[in-house]
C-alpha cells in the first residue's frame, strides 16, 4: 500500500527522461543501490537453491515496461498453451536483474537484447532466470550491467496448463443441446493473475502498451482487447490471428478468448462496433445486452464528454465465471446470468441485474481502465465509482427500472456489515494476493458509491461531474489516488464560483433551495478522509430544543449497546466525522445543510417548526436518532399525512428505526419452491434444471431445489455442485449458502465445509469471493455459544496451518452480535408470544 509512513510513489510529473517520442512520467521512485550486491545473504532463496536478488512483494522500478510483444497458442484437445512474448523495456537506474511476476508457468528460455542489438540485427544474451515461487516472482540475471535510460529487449518463452479455476488462462465448458461437451479458453486476470497467463510487472502502476498474437484451429475465432487487423495460415491448417496494438493499460486488463461462439453487432453514434458474444445456442439471448450496451455507451460518452477510446467492444457470456463481470479494456467478460436475457423466462428483476452489470462494466472503461488507482488499497476508486455510475446512467437511460431504489437498498445493505466492529476501512493496506482479493467486498464497491453519492449531493450535481471529468482527462493513461480525485472535485468549484457569503452555488440560480454549501476554507480532502481511512459509520444523535437543534456524532455499532462493557472502548479510538448533514422542517420546503466537523454542535432554526428530519432523501452515510420527542413528532407526521416527507424520507426513516432496535433481518420463485417440497416435483425441476438455457430460470428453479425438507435431496446437490457438470462449480457458493439458510441444511452445509475444505480449496482461491460466501454463508446464522466454539475451533485449525482471513473475524463477530441479541430479546419475545397465545 501506498501510505505516509512508507511511500514507493511520488506525485506525478513529466521528469526531464525525455527518448525519441516518449515522455515518461515519474510515477516510479527510484530504488537506492543494488542491495542485493552489498549483502546477499538477507535475500531469500530461489527454488534453484541461489540467493533471490529481490525480497519484496512490490516490483523494483528500475525497469519500467513499455511494450509487450505476446504470442499464444492454446491447444483445446491437451487444455495447456505454449507461448512467446518480447518486452521493451525502459532502464530508470543502473541495475544487473529484471525481476517479473510469473505463477505456474515454465519458463524454457529467457534472452536480452539491447538497442544496438536489436539495430543490427545481433542474437540476445541468454538470461539466468530464477525464480521465488512464494513472491510469485522470477528473476533475470543479466551478464552485464543495464544502463540507466536505454531500453532493452527481454524475450521469454514459457508454457503451461490451462487453468482449472477461474483465475489466469482457464479452461471453460459448455453443453450444447446435441449433449455434446465443447471447451473454450479465456483469460480473467484481476487483480493478480496476469501473471499466470505470461510473465509480466503485474501491478496496476506498470502501464504498456500490448500486441496480441493467438494461435487457433480454424473452428475456433479468438478474441482480444482490441479489433484484428490479419490472419495468417500456418502449418498443420492453423490460423494465426493478429491484434492492434493497445493503448497504454495495466495488466490486469489484457484479455484474450478462444472460442466458437456466435455474436450480435451494432455500432454506437460515434462509431464504435459493439457485439455480444455468446456460445451458438444462447445467441437468442443476446439481443437485449446489444440494446442496452449501445445506449449506455452513448451516454457515458456524453457524460464524460471523453470518447470511449478503442474501436470496438466486445462483450462476452462465459460459461464458467467466478464474478458477475470483468472490465477487460475492449473485451469485457461476464457470467452468461448477468449478460443474457430471455424474454419467456427472464423477469423485471433479471433485466435490471444485466442493465446494472453492463452499466457498472462500461462505467470502468473510464473510471479503471482510462485512469487507473495506483494500487490495490485504492480499488475503491475502480469498483465504487463503477457502481455509482450504475446509478447515474440507468436512471437516465432506463428510468422506468427505478434504479433509484435498488441503489438505497445496497447503501443499506453495506451499512449492516460496515457496523460491525470487523468492517475495514474504504483505503486500506493491502500487499499480498490474499489481502488484494479481499478489498474486493461491498466496502469498494457499495460503500465506495454510497460515499461518492452523498459527496455529490454535497458540492452539487453540477460541480461533482465537473470534477469527475477534470479527473479523467488529467489522468487519461495514468495512474491516480485518493487524492488526486479530492483535488480534482475541489479545484472543480472555481473562484468565481463563490458568492460573497463563502458559497458555492449550483448553476447560477443563487436563489435556488438546492444550492450547495462550501465553507472557503474547507477541502474536499478534509472532509473525505475522515471516510475512506477510518472504519464504520456514524450515528448522528438530534434533539430538537424550540428553535435549537443539537447534534451529537458517535460511532454506530450493530448490536453494541450503550450499557454494554465494551461500548466505551470501541467509541474511545479517533472515530470523528465530517459529516454533510442535511434536514428539512415542518415550515419549509427548504433542504438546509451543515457540516458536522465535531462531536457536538448546536444550529439555530431561522423559524419555529414542529418537526426536523435529517439526512434527506438519504443521500446521507450515516445514522440518525432522534432524542426527547423527535421519534413521535416524526411518527405523528406519518400517520397524519405521510406525503408531507419524501418517500425516501419515509423508508431511511423505517431503516434508521430497525437498525437502532441489531432486528435480523417473483412470484415464480415462490411456484418453484412450493412445487420442490414433493419427490416428483424435486425431481422434474432438477431435470428442468438441466435442460434450461437461461441462466436467470436456472437460479430461481436452484434456490427452490434448497428449499427441500429431505436431506438426502441437499446433499444430492451439494454432489452436483462439486462434480461441476449439472450444476457449475461456480454456483457451489450460491447453492451452500441457499442451503444453510434451509433450516434443514444448516448444520449439513457447515458439516460439508468442515469436511471438503480441502477439497473446496483446490477449486476456489482461499481469498475468493466464492470462498468468502462459503464461510460466512454456513456460518452467520449461528446463535448458541456452542455454535461459536465449534466454529472458533474450526477457524484457529486453519490459522494454524497458514489459513486466515478477514472473513474469519466477521463471521465470529456475527455470531457473537447473534447470541447478544437473543440474550437481550429472547424474554421479550417468550413473553409476547404468551401474551398473544
């Protein structure tokens, strides 16, 4: 992580580094003298049983990447690949190694040339290589010293098994509906695993440019970023596909597919070809994702008055997928129930997921792919401004979905997990895969959107997109933090912005109730920090005194209760926030807005008013509880007149009051499930279950086949689940955690995991998002203290064999909130349920 104790990247400025045509840009520090050559013995050691010239997870950056040259040939009879790639180099400092990311790959021969080589045509010096399996690294060992500001050629040639999981250049399946088994290879590289397709910088500030070669059999069509420009034949009736060269990106999204899959092709008003890809018997469904591609891709070239940078975009159905999506610059990937649409079995519900998934994936072509976070502790800037956009782009261009709603629901969703005591900040350290796979969870992306939203409401719709567009064009290509987006949002709100009275006014209607208040010496910064490096949420506490309003700023912690031991404690830490309050009043149709930059603050209503409700529309992060008579003047209000507070007013009204009281919380489904109770009924859907082409039909008719009271029919599926053929490997984690919510299957899904674990590790990454739905999803539900000690137990043998993650923490701490709230409200509710019998 890039942080201020320990800092690997300056600011970005054009250094005097000036070559023929290329200016290069200091992103990259300089590292101080080979250690390696004053003391080798701290070094760790390479497989080889040589000291490692390298000891830390973060590449050195005396060797910059500025060209890929790469060639593959996968073989989809013996499912591995045989691959070349040459890579230009830059040297920033006087070095004697390269040192690259490389996972899983052979490497059978490594060659460097220089320019003067390359000039006259000379043969490259071969390359000692060796390699750090623990660091995922390789080193080349060059004979002779690299001098600083010459580039350099590397030229490797390696080899390895298509992948088994999801991650790397994997092998994919699919059925058609002859019964016959047809194998695709595709490439899913975020974050890490660029590295397991070619050897490469794998990190997000490693940016070059990438030309793309794939080997084929002519009944196969390959894939990549960017559009083909020949085809050439070679021995043996191959065919070899050539690709133009990318615009400068990170790693992580270079992409390539080969497969025989049929697609659908439109072009947007600014020309971009845009298809949809999708193996021959789902092309029917394919249509409504050209639809909504085209439309949104216009508008976010309106929006960010940016053209999308590539000529074409594809966009892929997967059989075998581990996310919803992946944002691949030019071929975006995505699970075949979040890119195809059937209209005799898809519903409202299932539209509005591939609209959101589409939209989210095109947003990253700009926010991640055009201007991408320095690192990982940063992803935040990728995922939650992608999911933000959902909210901006569906609403306008697909309104009657009412997006709106589904966007306050996910705020509240991440609310439920970021009041736990083990939530994590927004911007976190993160250096190992593991930790990096981790940041990717409803923290980056829900609250990341949820924060951005409530900052747009802040400065105003207005300044926020101005802003967010100075943003990208002053980082096309490059590589930003947290806050280069601050200074971009504050430097949007200029000094002839500003009124005499110190405020930033909307448009120039300085009369308009919707103006937004910017106080001349407070910084975006200031205020955003105070979110994205501290965990949790804060509860703002009111309590109305005739005309004076006082508020009160705690943290918020799900079942921790203000009588509870530990309470003070938890509050004790720099839990501070700078909170944009907004509220409106029983006289006035106005939103008034304060910055709540302390613990305590008083404000004076202009007028006498019956009742105060803040955080209007809920465009707010936090909280609020109403102290005194709050709670009823707002009650009384409802039940005179409901209309008099907006509707979102009244449901974030209704979410406030359960969280403050830690309350756990398509009618075809519903036919589905009832019919799954009977044998006959089970078992025609199981049978329906194979047969269905939509993914959409296939999940409602799964969470019915969970619902079933014979355990003998869960464990069936929990079978197919790992056999991978009839029910995919990739819905193992949905289906346990279906099942653990059957009070059947509880016990049944936590039994399965304790016993398969080591089988479920050699098919999904420790990390994972599937393995972290596994975990949580068997276990959260749990509410004894013999429950907790089991899976305590459980945990610390894993930890105990070098197994641990976060997730652990937040499924204890669950469980513990779980028995809390029973303790607390089990009298309660005996003594209800006697009153009502």
């Amino acid at each position: 992580m890039v942080n201020t104790h320990r800092k690997l990247i300056l600011n970005i400025y054009c250094s005097a580094i000036i070559l023929p045509q290329i200016c290069i840009c200091s992103q990259f520090t300089s590292s101080s003298n080979d250690q390696y050559n004053e003391n080798p013995g701290v070094f760790p050691v390479a497989t080889n049983g040589e000291p490692f010239p390298w000891r830390e997870l973060r590449l050195p950056t005396k060797v910059i990447p500025l060209h890929y040259d790469l060639f593959v040939h996968p073989n989809l009879t013996s499912l591995d690949f045989v691959a070349s790639e040459k890579i230009e180099v830059l040297v920033r400092d006087t070095t004697q190694f390269i040192i690259l990311h490389s996972h899983g790959l052979e490497i059978m021969n490594a060659t460097l040339q220089s320019e003067e080589d390359l000039r006259y045509k000379k043969s490259g010096e071969k390359l000692t290589v060796l390699s750090y399996p623990a660091h995922q690294q390789i080193a080349l060992l060059v004979p002779e010293k690299l001098m600083a500001d010459l580039r350099y050629s590397v030229a490797i040639d390696f080899q390895a098994k298509l992948a088994d999981g999801f991650e790397g250049f994997y092998k994919s399946t699919y059925r058609t509906l002859g019964g016959e088994t047809r194998t695709i290879a595709v490439t899913d590289f975020e974050p890490t695993h660029a590295r397991m397709a070619f050897p490469c910088f794998d990190e997000p500030l490693f940016k070059a440019n990438f030309s793309i070669k794939i080997r084929r059999e002519s009944r196969h069509i390959a894939l990549s970023n960017m559009p083909k420009v020949k085809t050439i034949e070679r021995e043996g009736g191959l065919l070899e596909d050539h690709f133009e060269t990318t615009v400068k990106m990170s790693t992580y999204l270079v992409a390539y597919i080969v497969c025989d899959f049929a697609s659908v092709s439109g072009t947007a008003s600014s020309g971009v070809k845009v298809s949809i890809y999708a193996s021959p018997d789902k092309w029917s469904q394919t249509h409504y994702a050209l639809e909504a591609s085209l439309k949104l891709l216009d508008f976010y070239e309106n929006y960010f008055n940016i053209h999308y940078p590539l000529p074409k975009l594809d966009l892929v159905a997967i059989p075998d997928f581990e996310s919803g999506a992946m944002e691949n610059w030019g071929l975006v990937t995505y699970r075949e129930t979040s890119l195809l649409f059937d209209p005799k079995t898809s519903s409202t519900s299932d539209k509005l997921w591939v609209t959101k998934v589409i939209a989210h994936e095109l947003a990253h072509q700009w926010f991640g792919n055009l201007v991408t976070m320095e690192w990982w502790n940063d992803i935040w800037l990728n995922e939650g401004f992608a999911t933000y956009m959902e909210l901006i782009s569906v609403n306008v261009t697909y309104p009657e979905l009412q997006f709106d709603n589904i966007f306050l629901n996910d705020c509240f969703e991440v609310i439920k997990s970021d009041s736990l005591n083990s939530s994590r900040p927004v911007s976190k350290q993160a250096e190992t895969p593991t930790q990096i796979q981790e940041m990717f969870d409803d923290i980056s992306y829900k609250k990341g959107a949820c924060l951005l939203n409530m900052l747009k409401d802040f400065l105003s719709e207005e300044k926020f997109k101005k802003g967010i567009i100075h943003y990208l064009k002053k980082f096309s290509y490059r590589n930003a933090k947290n806050d280069d987006l601050w200074s971009s949002l504050s430097n949007s709100c200029l000094e002839s912005d500003f009124t005499s009275g110190g405020f930033c006014y909307s448009d120039s209607k300085t009369t308009s109730n919707t103006l937004t208040f910017l106080e001349e010496n407070v910084e975006v910064k200031d205020i955003m920090t105070t979110w994205t490096r501290q965990k949790g949420i804060p509860l703002v506490v009111v309590e109305q005194e005739g005309r004076l309003l006082k508020l009160r700023q705690e943290r918020f912690l799900n079942g921790v209760f203000r009588d509870d031991p530990e309470w003070g404690a938890l509050q004790e830490r720099w839990y501070l926030w700078h909170i944009p309050v907004t509220y409106s009043t029983s006289s006035s149709n106005a939103i008034h807005r304060h910055l709540l930059t302390s613990k305590t603050d008083t404000l004076y209503l202009p007028e006498k008013t019956s009742w105060v409700k803040l955080n209007v529309d809920s465009n707010g992060y936090y909280i609020v509880h109403y102290e005194a008579h709050g709670w009823d003047q707002l009650i009384a209000v409802l039940n005179q007149n409901h209309t008099l507070l907006r509707p979102k007013d009244r449901i974030g009204l209704i979410h406030d009051a359960f969280q403050l009281v830690s309350i756990p919380s398509d009618v075809l489904k519903i036919v589905y499930s009832v019919g799954a109770q009977t044998t006959e009924g089970w078992n025609y859907l199981l049978e329906q279950y194979g047969l269905s082409l939509s993914g959409a039909e296939k999940n409602k008719i799964l969470y019915a086949l969970s619902t079933s009271k014979h355990q003998e029919k869960l464990i069936k599926l929990i079978d197919l689940g790992m056999e991978g053929k009839v029910i995919k490997t990739q819905d193992l984690a949905s289906l346990l955690y279906a099942i653990a919510r059957n009070p059947k299957g509880q016990q049944l899904a936590w039994n399965f995991v304790k016993e398969n674990w080591t089988h479920l590790l050699e098919r999904f990454e420790l990390s994972s998002f599937p393995m972290r739905i596994i975990i949580s999803g068997t276990t959260s539900h749990f509410s004894s203290k013999d429950e907790l000690q089991e899976v305590k137990l459980f945990f610390e043998s894993l930890q105990t064999q070098g197994s641990y993650l976060e997730i652990f923490q937040i499924v204890l701490e669950t469980i513990s909130k779980n028995i809390k709230w029973l303790e607390k409200n089990l009298p309660s509710l005996r003594n209800w349920l006697l009153i009502s019998i």
